[in-house]
C-alpha cells in the first residue's frame, strides 16, 4: 500500500537509468543520510561514535572493495586485509617521507599503490579461478604480513615495529573529535558507495558481471578478461587501500601490523557473504553485522541485568555469533541484501497478499 | 518472512538504543576499568592476573570500604589481546560512573593504540612492566606509567645477569626468541646495543602470533647453539617454547624469560622437562605474605573469590594483586592531594607522579618482600627498575639471584632520545619538571 509503484511514470531516459527510481525509496534514502549526517552527531555520545559507528563505516568501505572484486567480478580474494595494509603503510610513509603533499592527496596516492599492488596479484587470476584463486591471494596476504613485519623501512626503523599517524590536517581543517572523525569516514563511505554503484552499472560493471557469470561467454561477445578482471583487482584494491588508511589513521591512530592480519581478509570476506555478495547494500548490512553483532552480544548480559562472568560472556559471544552465521548462511544463502528485497517485493503486496 | 524482518528490525533498534544508554552515576564510588583478556590464546596467562587484581579490589572493599572510603567498582571488558577490542572496551568504560581512575590493558598493541587517546581524554595509563620502553620519559609521555620497570629494564637486567654467570660475554651467543608484535620487539634495541659493548654475538628470531609453530626457531638454535636463549613470550608460546627446547635438546637452565615468561602456565604444561628454566621476576611468588592472608579471609571465605583458591600466589596472580594496590595507592595519594574523596583520571595522574611506596607503607599495605621501594617523579614515570632471576625446580620457583637494577647512567638517555625523537613526530612540547 505505502511501498508501491503505481502511478509513478518515468518519461525520460534519466529517470529511467536513475539510480533509486522509486519516490518511496528515495524519501529512504534522504532519510537515511539525514539521520547519519545529521540525526546521529546529534544524539550519538563518544562512545558510539568511536567504538562502533566509525569502525562500522570503514569496514563497510572496506566490504565495498571486496563486493566489487567478489560480488560483481566472481574473483575470490583472501587478500583484502594485506591491501588495507599496504594502503595504511603507503599513507603513512608519504605522510612521513614527502611532508610537502596534502593529506588528502597522500590518501589518494596510497589507493593508487594499493591498486597497483592488487593488479599485481590479480595477474594471477588471468589463469586461474575460483579456490585455487583465493589461495593465489592468499599469498598477498602473507608478503604484506611479512613485508611490514621484516622491512624495517616501512615503520620508519621504530624498535617495536609500531607507527603512529599523524594528525588528520586536511587543508588547515584538523580532524581530531570524534564527531568530525565521524563525518570523515561517513563522507568517504558515502562517496564510496555512489561511486561503486556508479561503476558496477556502467560499461565497466557489466563487463565485470558478464565475466563473474561466465568468462568464455563473455569474451565470445568481446569483453577482454584480462582488462576486466585487472580493473576488478585495481578499483577493489583502491578501494580497501583507502578503508585502511581510515582504520589505521582515523580509528586506531597507532597500529602494528597484526592489525591488517589474515583476520581482517576473512572478517572482510564474511561481511560480503553475509552481507549479500553482488550489492552495496549487504555491504553495509554485512559490515554493520559483523562488527557491531559482537559487541552488542557482549554487553546484552549486562544490560538486561544477568551477571554472568567475563569469560562466560566472551564465550557465549562466539558461540551465539557463530550459531546466527550459520543459520543466517542457511536460512537466506545470498545475504542481508536478499533478505531486504524479499522485503521490498512482500511490502509492495502488503496489505493484501496473494 | 515479514516476522522475521520486523523481529530483526526490532532487534536492530532496541540494540542502539540499548548501546547508546548510560547508566545513571552512582554516588560516592570511584570506577575502576579493567581490561581483561579471559578468553583466547592468552587466557592462560590473562586469567591469573585478571583474577588478582578482582579479589584485591574485593578484599579492599570488604576490608576497608574501599579507598578513603569510598568504594571501588570493577568493570571487566574482554579485549581477548585484540587492539580493536582493546580500543572498545577503553571506550565503552571510560566515561563510566564518575570516570575512569586509569587503564591497565595488558596488552603492549593496545597500550600503543591507548597512548594517543589517554592525554585527549585526561586518563591515566599504567602498564606495569610493559608498554612503550621510552614513556618512562614522564615530561613527554605525561599520561603514561611503566612502573616497576619496561622492557629495556629487563633486557638490561638480563644482560647484567648472564654477564654474571658466565663471567663475561666477550665472544659468546645470544639468542632472543620474540613475539613478533611491538611486545617482543622492544628489547631488541638495548640487546643490540648490549653486544656491541660486551662483544656477544646478537640474533633475534620472531616467532608469529599466538607462537604454537616454533619448529623453525629451535632447529636454527639447534644449528647456532647459542649459550643464552632469552624468551620473549606470551600465552601459549612460552610452553610451547619449552616443549621446542626439549625437543631439539637444547639446555633449560641456559633460558631466560622475560617477567611475562616465567610463571607457573608457562613451565606447567611443559612438566617435568621445564626443571632448570629460569626468567626475571618482578616479584615472588607465593600466598604466605599478610595481603593474601586478608584475601583469602574477606574474600574466599565469603565465597567470593574471582578463581580458585589454590591458585592464589601464582606468580602472574600476584602481579595482578600488585597492579591494583598500586593503581589505588595512586588513588589515595591522588585523594590526599585533591582533597577529593571521588577522583578522576586527571587527578590519579597527579596522584601517580608523587606516588610514593616507602618500606613502611609496604609492610602497612601487606606487601612486605612483594615489591620493594618506588618513588615516581614527573621526570621518572618508571618509579622501580629491579627485578630477580628466579628458576623452576619442577614444583615452584626458586629465586636464584639478589635483586638486580637496570643501569639507569645507560638507560635513561637512550629513552630520553627515544621520547624527544617521539615528541617531535607528535608536536608534543615535553612539560617541564621541578
């Protein structure tokens, strides 16, 4: 009744190829962005800010890199974390090395890299598919690991292998309250997302998803696999390099290696496949499950006035956690996105179903 | 399916808000976080100490109605040794209560990630024998307090102590077998320094994260046989370490840990064949000292003790005891001098920089042949810089040395040059002391 499309005529081309083409949904989506960008520095406390809404918006970035690799190309990575390692370390020794270049550009520079050194294990991928792909990403995940950890050159030769951001100065503007950390990370995972959803609709996007499903046919009608695969490693590798330049300047602020760990790549890869592979939605919906889930499930106990020990909750934290991804895997297999279109498709029958 | 969704929409709303409230002050108490790892990799080692400083803090509000007279409430927050947890934990019990009186992550990774959040939010951080070798520099790093001794300390003492033994290092081998994290990192700098002067051969092998795959580690030290092994581990590396040790028959008693690498999860697992193994202590173990005594009469016979009883005195118990007595003797000294009896982190810095423990105060609190004197300074964060060799015999530690204090004519420029090399990078202008 309310979710309904009737009487909504589209009379020209841009209406059509419009991204959100229904009124209703995009009341939503200005709802939405007035309730983060506005609603939410209102109400939020430091905690939320900086403990989940932060996180939560960086990794989302970072499952948009990953959703354009694994969701819309069908090249499995397991090498997401090592590229938000070489992003943060890039940032970093730009920042430290060439003082001269703005932040923002710094940022910029260490995408680039990252994108390049995803190209460079993407070669891999003109070969081979599928499992024995992620494995040949895995090996990024172990060079970045190990580069890091023995180049001592990377952490600017501190003893403990431990390196600290510099302030966030942006063009004078000195990013250092949580609300104003808040509203960097939400304008990059904004500008992210409509770039994302830009890229996957355009020629590009398609020739990516003509690849993911099914290669030989899409290079009979003539998409270049290595062109389009290479692109897919080079815009998610951008993309994840610039969610670790967030993680590691905006959210930790001093980090080591261990924090772009093998655990990050399969954090990240849980988030696109519970989130919905292929959407830019799930990604949001999968980061937001797998990094606000765990916490919310820690304090539950608490606030609904059980004491229980620490160690019990921690490990009622895992287990819960681990049961709602197995059941969620089994009771919808392509992720929050689809859960939320069943929705969509029950909300336009609803009152009166058939 | 509609359920479903409304449900998880439900859920999904009820658990903001249920995150972003705060629960109401509560009058007359001071907040005391702490940062516990009781799960994961290193819960061995994390349990111990978590549950002393819990039955120390229980002992002391049953005993004395907390400190001054206000009670203390606990809040554990697992970080299961991760940073980003760490990082949530501080910022979830930070502004509890009254505020937070201080942090102690236990956690070299998270006390990096904490270092630049503590002077924005005026809390203090102690990290009692770890943390960041150069913040014992009090002008630079104001907010921080490796007391009783960081990690150079120890490399320094160790250094002195084979020295000792094995009169002279001239020619000699040494092997340093390290967490491969900021943890075990540390040391490296003085050990390296150390060869030069003494004229010992230096290498430093890494061992990965949680530290279970050291096959490759022990077959090069059985190529190299190196005369001194030293052990800088945590969790289940260090038994592992030792089990690797027997395996490729390299000798315990030519091993040394770090304090985080002598206590009885390490040697225990390792059983019989850890006989030999020795390791700094930065105190005895043991439960026969008076401040068990009280623990074990106001709180483990009230049937409110955080572990088993038996399990009191264990070494990395007792440092948990040691790092809450001297968190709350920062809090009294910081009551004295505010005259406030509810403190907050801002005062309890004031309250570690003129924190005093004089032999009297020691044997007042209980704590007598514990810990010895320490005097904190706005210069000196670090307060104490001693510690003992102690070894296992199969059944408990045996002490097998005096104690020992770190060259401070050595160590004190190099962490100065360390700390102004650090405050020119963070635009920090060093306070000046009287």
């Amino acid at each position: 009744m309310i979710y309904r499309e009737t009487g909504q005529f589209r009379t020209s081309y841009a209406e059509d190829q419009a991204i959100f083409r229904l009124r209703q949904d995009k009341i939503g989506i200005a709802v939405i962005l007035a309730i983060a960008w506005v609603g939410i520095p209102l109400l939020a406390d430091e905690y939320l800010l900086r403990a989940i809404l932060i996180p939560f918006l960086i990794l989302s970035v970072g499952a948009i890199g990953l959703n354009l690799l694994l969701g819309y190309c069908g090249q499995i990575s397991l090498g997401t974390g090592a590229f938000m390692a070489i992003g943060a370390y890039a940032a970093y020794n730009l920042a430290l090395r060439v003082p001269a270049l703005p932040l923002l550009l710094d940022f910029f520079l260490a995408g680039l890299i990252a994108a390049a050194v995803g190209v460079l294990f993407g070669l891999p991928s003109l070969r081979i598919k599928g499992l024995y792909l992620a494995v040949a990403t895995l090996a990024a995940q172990f060079f970045a690991d190990w580069a890091f950890l023995r180049v001592p050159w990377f952490t600017n030769y501190t003893p403990s292998g431990s390196v600290t951001a510099p302030a966030l100065d942006f063009f004078g503007w000195v990013v250092d309250t949580p609300l104003e950390k808040y509203w960097l990370c939400l304008a990059f995972a904004c500008l992210t997302a409509i770039l994302a959803k830009n890229l996957v609709r355009s020629r590009i996007g398609r020739s990516w998803m003509a690849i993911r499903d099914m290669d030989i046919a899409a290079e009979i009608i003539g998409i270049r696999p290595m062109t389009a695969k290479l692109s897919a490693f080079a815009v998610s590798s951008f993309v994840a390099g610039g969610a670790g330049v967030l993680w590691a300047f905006v959210h930790l602020g001093s980090w080591e290696p261990l924090a772009f760990s093998i655990d990050m790549s399969f954090r990240l890869l849980f988030m696109v496949i519970i989130g919905g592979m292929g959407s830019i939605l799930g990604s949001f919906l999968g980061a937001a499950f797998i990094t606000v889930l765990p916490i919310f499930l820690n304090q539950a106990p608490a606030l609904v006035g059980i004491q229980l020990s620490t160690a019990m909750v921690s490990h009622l934290e895992f287990m819960i956690f681990g049961a709602l991804i197995v059941l969620f895997l089994i009771w919808e297999p392509h992720g929050l996105a689809r859960l939320w279109q069943i929705g969509k498709e029950k909300m336009r029958l609803w009152p009166f179903p058939y | 399916m509609r359920f479903q969704l409304r449900a998880s929409i439900l859920a999904g709303g009820a658990a903001i808000a249920l995150l972003s409230a705060q629960p109401p002050a509560v009058a007359e108490s001071i907040f005391y976080p702490h940062l516990v790892y009781r799960s994961g990799a290193y819960a061995p080692n994390g349990i111990p100490f978590a549950n002393g400083v819990a039955d120390y803090v229980a002992m002391i509000n049953a005993r004395d109605g907390g400190v001054g007279g206000v009670k203390i409430e606990l809040e554990e927050c697992e970080t299961g040794y991760a940073t980003d947890r760490g990082v949530e934990c501080y910022e979830r019990l930070k502004t509890k209560g009254p505020g937070a009186i201080a942090f102690s992550p236990l956690s070299t990774g998270i006390t990096f990630a904490l270092t630049e959040k503590v002077p924005i939010d005026k809390i203090p951080l102690q990290t009692m024998g770890y943390g960041r070798s150069e913040s014992a520099d009090g002008r630079v790093f104001q907010w921080n307090f490796p007391l009783l001794g960081t990690y150079w300390s120890a490399a320094d003492i160790l250094i002195q102590h084979v020295a000792k033994v094995s009169g002279g290092l001239k020619g000699k081998k040494i092997t340093l077998v390290y967490h491969d994290s900021p943890y075990g990192k540390e040391p490296i700098p003085v050990l390296q320094d150390h060869a030069q002067k003494h004229g010992y051969i230096f290498e430093a092998i890494p061992v990965t994260h949680p530290g279970v795959e050291q096959k490759a580690a022990w077959l090069k030290i059985r190529q190299t046989r190196p005369d001194f092994v030293f052990l800088w581990g945590w969790g289940v590396m260090n038994s592992t370490a030792i089990k690797e040790a027997v395996a490729v028959g390299y000798p315990r008693n030519q091993m040394y840990g770090v304090w985080w690498a002598a206590a009885e999860p390490d040697v225990r697992p390792a059983g019989e064949d850890a006989k030999g193994y020795q390791g700094l202590a930065l105190h005895p173990a043991g439960a026969d000292y008076p401040v068990h005594k009280d623990i074990l009469k106001y709180v483990y016979d009230a049937g409110k003790g955080a572990g088993k009883r038996e399990e009191v005195g264990e070494v990395l118990y007792n440092r948990g005891v040691i790092d809450a007595m001297l968190k709350l003797e920062a809090v009294r000294t910081a009551q004295k001098l505010t005259g406030k009896k509810v403190v907050n982190g801002a005062d309890v810095r004031l309250g570690y920089e003129n924190l005093e423990l004089t032999a009297e105060r020691i044997k007042e609190l209980g704590f007598e042949g514990l810990v010895t004197p320490l005097k904190v300074s706005c210069r000196d964060h670090e307060g104490a810089r001693k510690a003992r060799i102690h070894q296992w015999d199969g059944q408990k530690w045996v002490f097998v040395s005096d104690w020992i204090e770190a060259d401070t004519s050595y160590l004190r420029p190099k962490v100065e040059a360390a700390a102004a090399a650090y405050a020119k990078e963070k635009n920090i202008t060093p306070a000046t002391c009287p």
